[in-house]
C-alpha cells in the first residue's frame, strides 16, 4: 500500500483501520480542555478504551468518573456497555458531563445520544476531528444542538491506533467540541496553543 497512514482516517482499504474504532487519546487532552471548562460533579468516559483520559478526569477535584466502553481492553476496570444501544447511564441517573473521544463514524449519534444522557444543565466534551464541522448533514445537527464552542488544537493532538504510539499518530487536526444544554447562541472559537 502506497501513501501516508493518518490516524482514524477512511481508506478504501480497510484492513487499516481499527475493527472498532479504537483511537486513544493523549491524556494531556483533559488538562488542555479544563483551561476552558470547568469539569465537576459526575462525568462519564463513556469510549473509555484503556482509561488514558478516565485516568486524568479522576484527578480533577469535585468529580466523580465513570468508564464504560464496547469491548473490555483494561482487563475488567471498566464496565463493557454499547453506548448508542443502552438506554441507561449505567447509573440510572443522568450525569453532569460527558467526556469522551468517541468513534469517529459514530459521531453525529454520538452528540445525540450524549446531550440526551446529561441532566438539563449538562454539558459533553468530545474530541474530534477538525474537518467534523463540514458536512450539510451535520451542519444542520449543529443548528439544532447546543454547540457551546470549538477549542482547535494549534499543534497536533497524538491520537494512537490500539494505544501504540507511531511517527503518524500526530498529523490529524483535532478540537474538542463542547455542548452546554442552556448554552443559546453562535458557538465560540477559541485554541489550545
């Protein structure tokens, strides 16, 4: 196979991809986003994978973390649930926050399903691909849900297939994508630098 291999991206060829989507996410990603949000009360990891952003969400005061995922990959700590097929947080009450760096190709059911899974004054963080704002498609999700903002990242987020670092694993643009329930207006822009 010819061309460059970048991290999570769709090729005719998919033996390249991960069977489910598993891109893990450098941890730092958590302490770029409490620059701009303020994280507490109960949040879910609900695409925890090995726990590489659970891990850092638990360090942060006031918060209360929950893990859950598709497929078990840190030996039993978390609990194995389909988050678009559950209807329950696991904890049958909804939760202050969702965080997470969800399945790409899941993620328009994923912002639904999540700003439906948060209490009225909820909010959820997902970590995205930059090019995740194009699209008509989603174009219209975004007028109807409550984008708060966008926080680009300026230099390039390791993101890693199966959690192995690579030379490539650093060459997608992300952001992290914040929904506030009682947010109304034009979504704000903003960079981690």
């Amino acid at each position: 196979m010819s061309g460059l291999n970048i991290v999570g991206s769709q090729r005719s060829d998919e033996t390249e991809r991960e069977e489910n989507d598993y891109y893990a996410t450098d941890p730092r990603a958590i302490q770029d986003l409490v620059r701009f949000e303020i994280i507490n009360g109960n949040v879910w990891e609900n695409a925890v994978g090995e726990g590489n952003l659970f891990y850092e969400l638990e360090k942060l005061p006031n918060t209360k973390v929950i893990g859950t995922d598709l497929i078990d990959r840190a030996n039993g700590k978390f609990k194995c649930r389909d988050f678009l097929k559950h209807d329950d947080t696991t904890t049958n009450t909804k939760v202050d926050w969702i965080i997470t760096n969800p399945p790409y190709k899941y993620g328009k059911e994923w912002v639904e399903k999540s700003i439906n899974s948060v209490k009225d004054n909820g909010k959820v963080a997902l970590l995205m691909k930059l090019v995740w704002l194009e699209s008509a498609d989603r174009y219209e999700m975004f007028k109807k849900l409550p984008l708060k903002a966008v926080y680009v990242y300026s230099k390039r987020l390791g993101v890693y297939k199966n959690n192995e670092k690579t030379k490539n694993s650093g060459l997608v643009a992300y952001a992290w994508f914040v929904f506030d329930k009682e947010y109304k207006g034009k979504p704000i822009i903003d960079w981690i630098l």
